[in-house]
C-alpha cells in the first residue's frame, strides 16, 4: 500500500509540473496567473471528504463554503463564482486524487480543504508544486504547519488552515482531565492517522508536564470493529480517563464495548473533534452519555444568523463542529482574490498566485465567525490563522440521546482562567 501511494503520488507531482503557468505578459507573478476571460466565472476548488463513513465532515464543510458564496450573491468582482468539489475521501490516497484533479485546472483560483489531515499530506506536495494554495477548515494535525520534516513536519508553501491547531487541543484535553475530571493517569488510542496520533500523543505529553501518569499508549487500525484485546489490556493498567481522539465508527466501538469491559467500569472516557458529530449517540447507543468530547465552540450574533440560515438552506443544525470554520476559509479566499485580481483592457482578470499566497499571509485580525483570525508565517504555525481559543470540552448527556445536538460545553479556556484567577 505504501509503495502504491508513493506511486501515485510521483505520477501526480509530474502532472501538477506539467500544469502551464499562465504564459501572458500581464502576468508578473512568480508562481504563474490565473486568467480569467471577461465572461468567465471566478472558480473556487473544493477537496472534501463527501463519500464514505466522514461524509458528514464533507456535509458540514460544503455548506458553509455554500452559505458564504450565497452571502456575496453567488458572485465576485462582478462574476459568478463556480465551485468544483473534488472527494478527498480522508486518506492520503484520496488527498492525491482530488488535489490531481484540481492542478489539472488553471482556471481555479484556490482551494478550500481538505478536511482530514490525512488527506491534507497527500494533496499538499500537490498543490503546492502547482503554485496553488489551500485553505481547510479542519485540519488540525501540527505536523502540517511544521517545516522541520526530521520532526515529522510536513509544511509546504501555499498551505493555510482556519481550523485549530491540535497543539492547542491536545493541551486543553489534557488540562482538563488533569485540573477539571482531577485524573492521576491515561491511556490513549489512536489509529495511525495524522490526525488522531498527532493528538493522542500531545495529550500524552501535556498530561504527563501537568504531573499525570501516563499508563498506556495503544493502536487499533481503521475498520477494526472488536474493540475487545485493547480494552483488556488497557484495563490491566487501570486509567482514570482514557482518551480516543478517532473518527466514526471506530470510535462508537470502542465507546459501546468499554462499558462491558472488566476493570474499566469506573474510567471516564473522552474524545475529540472527530467524534463530535450529530449521529454519534446513536452510532454508539446508551454507553456515549457522559462521555467528554473536545472541539470547536463558535458562538455570537452572526454564528446564530448563520445557523439560521443552515436551517432554512438544509435544515436542523451543521452536523459536525467546523461549518464556521469553512465559511471564514471561503471569505478569506474571495477577499484575496478582490485584493490582487487585475482587470485588463479587454475585462478579463488576471490573478497571481503567489500574490495570492501573499495575501493570506498577510491577514491579520480577520474578524470572522470562528474570532479574530491572523495567519502566521513561521513553523510550527506556518498557515495557522486561528489561535485555538474556539475551543471547548462538551459532555454528551441524556438529552442528545433524546435527539439533542450539540452537547452543553462544560469547560473552556476561559473558565480555567477564571479558576487561576
């Protein structure tokens, strides 16, 4: 499986390479120009996970990049913006695909995504060669704002994300379980993903500096669904909480099997962004109440006007935790589109995209849905734009079993500067 993704992700490299720079002489940007004809539409990219068991991460992204475009009237600078949705799936395989796809088209402007990190170090060698860029609104992997690679960084020019960082969320976990739930020891479970390994092991090591023990740290691979001899052997260390940052359904398995696992009855389980998804109670039944689960928590008069307008668009509510954050992605790309495109003579446009990348980069204070944004430049937060304050610890109670989505935060940041304070 290595040796095939490696394949295709040479082959995918020597075809984003082979993708022409626009040869005009308006064009003065290193990195090449979009030209847009002066009847043309304004086409943004999309690499979402819209197929498979994390389609509701696609959902949910998908419309807030469609609420935002809606917001302009479907249209910038005078034309209609067009939006081309590639599936990324969330592996590094579907990341090379959809990111292949995309290069292939000197007519987009830049893309939004991916939502998993996974699939994010599959298209970013891509997309990056391509002299595009990519703004996701999920990705939380440190690993993709980190240049040094003999630290397992994965960082390229042209990478921008309004999710949070996990260095933030791993840190907030594990403060909590310490100072909050008062747990002398973890155990953690990951499977192999950027995602849920980068986490699990900034929890580990967050809780560990707090003075907690940290008693084991497991694997379970994806579509393992007997949960049974890693629970066995985490209930011979005996944890208080034990943490399993997955995605659905490893995560409702191991959730559903914990509470008839011997030894465990009186650990606290929690979980993280991933798993903080509107079908989770019923994936998982009875065993998910009181479980804790950490991610992004938005709130404020424009957050509420843009649930409203969720429900009337798609109806109920987003189904997972970063439709904000897609929304902000979308706006900060067709605001660095108006900020550099050129108009012609003949009313067509032409749009650098190194000045792109430029732009992002120099966003400072951006107020958008999910706060104030301000994209850094220097590893390991090269392409952050959030700060990891939108974040919070929720705790699934009886009435999301009864249908209730999303769960009350029982703890933030600000919170626990109260406590200090």
């Amino acid at each position: 499986m290595k040796r095939l993704f490696l394949v295709l992700t040479l082959l995918s490299l020597l075809l984003a390479f082979s993708v022409p720079a626009f040869a005009d002489s308006h064009c003065m940007d290193d990195l090449g120009c979009v030209e847009i004809g002066p009847d043309d539409p304004i086409v943004v990219g999309a690499m979402l996970t819209v197929s498979g068991a994390t389609s509701f991460l696609g959902e949910d992204s998908r419309g807030g990049i469609e609420i935002a475009i809606n917001d302009r009237d479907g249209m910038v600078l005078g034309r209609e913006i067009e939006l081309v949705v590639e599936d990324s799936l969330c592996n590094a395989e579907g990341g090379v695909s959809a990111a292949t796809r995309l290069a292939a088209d000197d007519t987009i402007v830049g893309v939004v995504g991916t939502n998993c990190s996974g699939a994010a170090q599959g298209a970013l060698p891509i997309i990056s060669s391509a002299g595009m860029l990519m703004i996701s609104p999920s990705n939380t992997s440190p690993s993709l704002t980190n240049a040094d690679t003999d630290a397992g960084g994965a960082y390229l020019p042209g990478y921008f994300r309004t999710g949070h960082n996990d260095l933030f969320q791993g840190a907030m976990a594990a403060q909590f379980a310490s100072d909050v739930l008062m747990a002398g020891s973890l155990a953690t479970i990951h499977d192999g993903d950027p995602y849920t390994e980068g986490l699990a092991v900034v929890m580990a090591d967050t809780f560990a500096e707090l003075g907690g023990e940290v008693v084991f740290q497991g694997a379970v691979s994806k579509g393992d669904t007997d949960m049974t001899a890693i629970l066995t052997e985490i209930a011979a260390s005996g944890p208080d909480v034990l943490y399993f940052p997955l995605f659905e359904p490893e995560s409702n398995f191991i959730a559903a099997q914990l509470v008839n696992t011997p030894g465990l009855e009186g650990t606290i389980m929690m979980t993280a962004d991933g798993s903080l998804v509107a079908g989770f109670t019923a994936n998982t039944g009875d065993a998910a109440a009181g479980i804790y689960m950490s991610g992004p928590s938005v709130s404020g008069d424009a957050y509420d006007e843009f649930l409203a307008k969720w429900d009337e668009e798609y109806g109920g509510v987003p189904p997972s935790g970063f439709h904000a954050h897609a929304y902000d992605a979308t706006n900060m790309l067709l605001d660095a589109v108006e900020a550099v495109a050129e108009e012609q003579d003949d009313g067509s446009l032409v749009v650098g995209r190194q000045a792109l990348r430029d732009a992002l980069s120099a966003v400072d204070g951006y107020e958008g849905l999910t706060g104030a944004l301000t994209c850094q430049s220097e590893s390991p937060f090269a392409g952050d734009c959030a700060t990891g304050t939108a974040l919070a610890i929720f705790e699934i109670t009886q009435a999301e079993l009864d249908g209730n989505w999303p769960p009350p935060i029982v703890w933030d940041l600000s919170m626990a500067m109260m406590e200090e304070g």
